[in-house]
C-alpha cells in the first residue's frame, strides 16, 4: 500500500501542472480562444477513452510497474509538445497524454482494490484518495507559484522533466511484485471465543495475548523470519503492541506477546480481519513448533491497597520492642 501511495504521489504532483496551467497553455502557446480550450480538453478527453480501451492489451503485455513507466514519459512528452510542437501536432500528442493518465490511474485503482482487504478497502481508498487528489492540489499550487516567476512555457518543461524522473525511478521503486496477488478473503482465526474463568466486558482491556512456541530442532532461523512477517498480520489485525522474547530457562522456548486496545476489537481481528494471507503466515509458524502453542490472555486489573487500620497494626517486632515476648522467637 505504501509503494501505491508513493508511486501515485510521483505521478500526480508533476502530471497536474497540465490541468492547473491548461487554460495559460492554450492561451499563451497554443494561441487558441475559448473553443479551442474546450478542443483541448475534448482531445484529452478522447485519448482517456482511448486509453481504457487499450488497457486490457497493455496488461497482457506489459507489467503494471512497466505500464506506470510508460504512461509518464508519454505523459511528459505531451507537456514538451504543448511548448515546443505546432497546434496539429500538439493536439495528435494530447490523446496519447489522456491515454497516459488514465492508464496511470487505471493500474494504480486497481492495484490498490486488490491489495486492500474487504473489511479497511473504505479506509484505505480515503488515504489513497487523500494522497492523490491532495498532492494536485498542493502540487496545482505550486506550478501555479513557479509559472507566475519563469512563465508557462518553462514549468511545463520542468514539469516534464520530473516526469521523466519518475519513469527512471520505476526500476528502485516498483510496486511490489505480490501487488494484487495476495489472498484477501475474510478467514476467521478461530471457531469460537477462547474459554475464560470469567466474562469479560466488549470494552475490557486492554488485553495482553502471549503465546508460548516450543520449536523443532534446527528451526529457530526459518521460526525468526515467519514471525517477522506474523508481527505484521498482528498489526494490521489490531494489535496496538507486539514483540517476541525468548526463554531463559528452556531451549527452543519462545514467547510472542502482543495487545489489543479491548476484548471486542480482539474478537473482531480474530472472526473479521484475518485474511487468507495472514492466515498463511500463521500456518508456517505453527509448521515449526513441536506441539501446539499455548494462548493465554491476560487482563488489567488495579492493587488495591490494604485498609488503613491493618496497615497501622503493630508488627511483632514492634511490640517485642515494647516488652512484649515473641513466640516466635522463642
């Protein structure tokens, strides 16, 4: 999700220096009135179409990184054209930017609805939006600024030029190849709530979860490196806190312990957030260990201090201080 978010942000903020200068561009390069503005647009609009018919052959052929790629130098060539190419041609390269945005936001739309699980898909479509339509806003701004100093023509080259940089980035930063691959059905973790001595309330908590894993021989790395990928199914699940310790006192012995702000929210990460995918990391754990694991849960609860007048009571050294004999002490 993160490599989503940072790839979008790449593409957004340089790409909206078209949108938010478009009416200075046809103005001032392209010389067009009103209706020409409005050819514009329908030109960009045109090539959108285009582009959505095109993507179900782009996918086939390319990788959705590769596409992401692509779809920014084309995008930056149509900005070198808006300064430098004649009308004609400026309007043949404006399908190939409509395409070019739509593509972008077709793979990073679907990148994003396979990658999130049912139960947060509203959540995290908010923060990709946010991220998205809010670094054009700040980024629409900001060429905003840059054109009123050194002119259109100049932030449209520079504009292209970062593009152009976001297309070079593709190979370090791609998105993830398990992107859109992962198992997101709802799996619930248990049949049941676990048996308690007691009831505890929906908003008791927080509550401390440990679970005991006495392992194989020979599986302590290949035990390490599954639960560094458990801790992240336990956060993504619910848990506020997590960290694993090993035993000082038997050899194989370890230790997770993770918390949960409540008893609900711990019912729900188990019956409504478990997805197929954490549910695999769990199983690999679990095909490490020499019996089955223990799961206690552990519940806060207050001292209580003793009443005053017990704690005023005379000690028995006292009063053996006072002349008084110990039977103890004898």
């Amino acid at each position: 999700m993160r490599r989503i978010l940072l790839r979008s942000v790449l593409f957004a903020a340089p790409a909206c220096a078209l949108w938010a200068l478009l009416p200075s561009v046809a103005t001032t390069q392209l010389h067009l009135s009103a209706k020409g503005y409005g050819l514009a647009l329908g030109v960009l609009g045109a090539g959108a179409v285009l582009g959505v018919a095109a993507m179900p052959v782009l996918r086939r052929r390319c990788s959705p990184s590769w596409l992401l790629a692509g779809s920014a130098l084309a995008y930056a060539l149509g900005l070198v054209a808006a300064v430098l190419a004649p009308l004609w041609l400026a309007l043949l390269v404006f399908v190939l930017t409509g395409a070019a945005w739509i593509v972008t936001l077709t793979t990073l739309n679907a990148a994003l609805q396979l990658s999130l699980a049912g139960w947060v898909r509203a959540r995290g479509v908010a923060v990709y939006l946010l991220v998205f339509l809010g670094g054009q806003g700040v980024a629409s701004f900001v060429w905003g600024l840059v054109a009123a100093a050194i002119g259109v023509g100049p932030t449209l080259l520079v504009a292209a030029a970062l593009l152009a940089l976001v297309a070079a980035s593709v190979p370090l930063l791609p998105l993830r190849p398990s992107t859109g691959t992962l198992d997101r059905s709802i799996v619930a973790l248990s049949a049941g709530s676990p048996t308690l001595v007691f009831e505890p309330g929906p908003a008791d908590g927080p509550v401390t979860i440990t679970v005991t894993y006495r392992l194989r021989d020979g599986a302590e790395a290949a035990f390490l490196a599954a639960m560094a990928r458990l801790e992240r199914s336990r956060r993504r699940t619910g848990a506020s806190a997590w960290r694993l310790l090993r035993s000082g006192d038997e050899a194989g012995v370890f230790v997770e312990e993770f918390t949960v702000p409540s008893w609900r929210e711990f019912g729900r990460g188990s019956a409504e957030r478990w997805t197929g995918y954490d549910r695999q990391q769990l199983d690999a754990v679990r095909a490490l260990v020499a019996v089955d694991p223990a799961e206690r849960h552990a519940f806060p609860v207050r001292a209580v201090a003793p009443p005053r007048s017990a704690r005023q009571a005379p000690s028995p050294s006292a009063a053996t201080a006072s002349g008084q004999e110990d039977p103890g002490h004898r």
